[in-house]
C-alpha cells in the first residue's frame, strides 16, 4: 500500500455486514455489536436486500468513510462506491477466503482486530482494476474458472465443481473457449482454456504462499493464460500490463472476484494506479 500515513477517525463511518458470508463469520464474531461500541453505524443485509443500493443510501445520509465485512464480492460493491464518491474504505475479512484482507495484510482469523482501522487507522492507497468500466479488486476468469461460477450449484462445492469443469473444458472433447488474446511478445493465444486478470500480479514463486500478491500498489495487471492441451507449443504463459483486451464472437461468462456475470466483447481489461483510499489498523 502506497503513502501510508496516520488517519483522524472518520465522524460517520458505516459498516456493511453479510451475515451469510464465510457460513457465518461475521455473526459468529458478533462484528455488527462490536462495530456500535466503536461508533460505528452497522447495517447487517438481510434477505432480499440490495447492496448497492443501501451503500448509495449511506453516502446520501452523508456517510464519510465505507468499510464492509462479507466476501470479495461484497468487498467489490462497497469499494465502488467508496471511489467514486472519495471515501476511505475499510475491508473487515468474514468470508470464506478472504483473498483481499490477505493481500492487504490483515489478520484473516482476527475480524474484530480489524474493526481498529475505525478508530485507530493509517492510510494509503491502492490500485484497482476494471473490465469494461466494471471494478474488481482480486481478478477476472475466463474459461474454466468463469464457466465453473456459473453453475449454480459451485457455491456448495466449489472443488468439485471445478474439477468437472476443468476435465469438460481440458479433456479431448473440450469445446473451444472462442476466447482471443495476445501476450507482450504479439503471440495469440487461441481458445485457451483459463484466462486470468487480476489486479496486480499473482506471485509464481515459492518464496511466497501461492495465490497471493506481492502488492496491490504495482501499476500493472496480472495476465495469466493456460492453454488446452494441444492447442499451444507451451501449456500456459504469465505477464503484466496497463492494459489488455481479451475479443470473443459471444457473450462470456465471467467470474469477476468470484461472481458469476456475463461481460459483453471485446473485454477491455485496464489497472487504476493508486486510485482507492484504504484504512487498516494502526497495529
């Protein structure tokens, strides 16, 4: 995180909390009780309820920072929110795996230590990436992973479901993906079975713990792209960008930070250097 620096706490901070996140951690930890001790105002979603919409009610009622407890999509729609509007953004980890609070830093077993970010903060700022003007904070997957989201039954058992994903897409009768891409040497990848984008690059050595992030404050998109078998002289290929476009004849099933939508081509891929506030605790 870039320019970190001490932060006065917020005078109308809010707190949105997803009760079904992680299969209940924010529950569990009581975070809505805690957040009210610290001062904060804390919405808990209930059925039904529009996320966006109560985030967009919270800027209105003069909200002045945004922090949220829930999983990577949840994380996504407040830090949205928290952009365009200049608001600091707190990320509190309570879901299943709490990708982002990783990356950043915090203790993903430690959701309560996290709430200090309120009341005890430092500041800095982060990249985010966009596909066609959409945010995301973690990455973008095309292919097996993107196809795997949308099957409904992929929340419930997520291993399982993209093993038979992956056997369909990588086994000799695998369709075609239609997917196009060219790396940073003008190769074109081809139908490849998973394209991955991410916000910053994911880190390929074994120095680090696999599938996380050496910084969120690189300037560079992550591209990684796996070949189906057969199809290419080498299996797979990684590399960076400002920017990147993936074209396709169709609408494609993503999975954006986990979440299963349908993006319409070409897919334009861009990194937002430094564009997010966010607030972690002080310790």
């Amino acid at each position: 995180m870039n320019g970190q620096t001490a932060a006065d706490p917020p005078q109308r901070p809010v707190l949105f909390v997803n009760p079904r996140s992680g299969g209940g951690t924010a529950a569990r930890a009581r975070l809505a009780e805690h957040a009210h001790e610290r001062g904060v105002e804390a919405i808990v979603l209930r059925p039904g309820d529009s996320l966006s919409a109560l985030v967009e009610r919270a800027v209105a009622d003069g909200a002045d920072l945004l922090g949220v407890a829930g999983g990577d999509g949840s994380l996504a729609v407040v830090a949205r929110a928290a952009l365009a509007n200049g608001l600091p953004f707190i990320c509190v980890p309570a879901g299943t795996r709490n990708h982002f609070a990783l990356d950043l830093g915090l203790d993903r077993h430690d959701p309560i230590g996290s709430l200090d970010a309120f009341t005890d903060p430092v500041e800095g700022r982060i990249d985010v990436a966009e596909v066609n003007g959409r945010l995301f904070l973690n990455n973008v997957s095309l292919g097996i992973y993107g196809d795997a989201v949308q099957r409904p039954e992929y929340r419930d058992a997520k291993a399982r479901i993209l093993l038979e994903t992956a056997l369909h897409v990588l086994g000799p009768s695998g369709p075609a993906t239609d997917l196009e891409i060219i790396d940073e040497l003008g190769r074109l990848h081809r139908d490849p079975a998973v394209v991955l984008v991410s916000n910053n690059p994911y880190s390929l050595e074994p120095a680090r713990a696999p599938g996380t992030r050496p910084t969120l404050a690189g300037g560079r998109l992550g591209v990684l792209v796996l070949d189906a078998p057969g199809r290419a002289p080498t299996p797979g290929h990684a590399w960076t960008a400002v920017r990147i476009e993936v074209t396709t004849s169709a609408t494609v099933p993503a999975g954006v930070d986990g979440e299963a939508v349908d993006l319409i081509p070409p897919l334009r891929f861009a990194i937002r250097p430094g564009a997010l506030r966010v607030r972690l605790p002080r310790t």
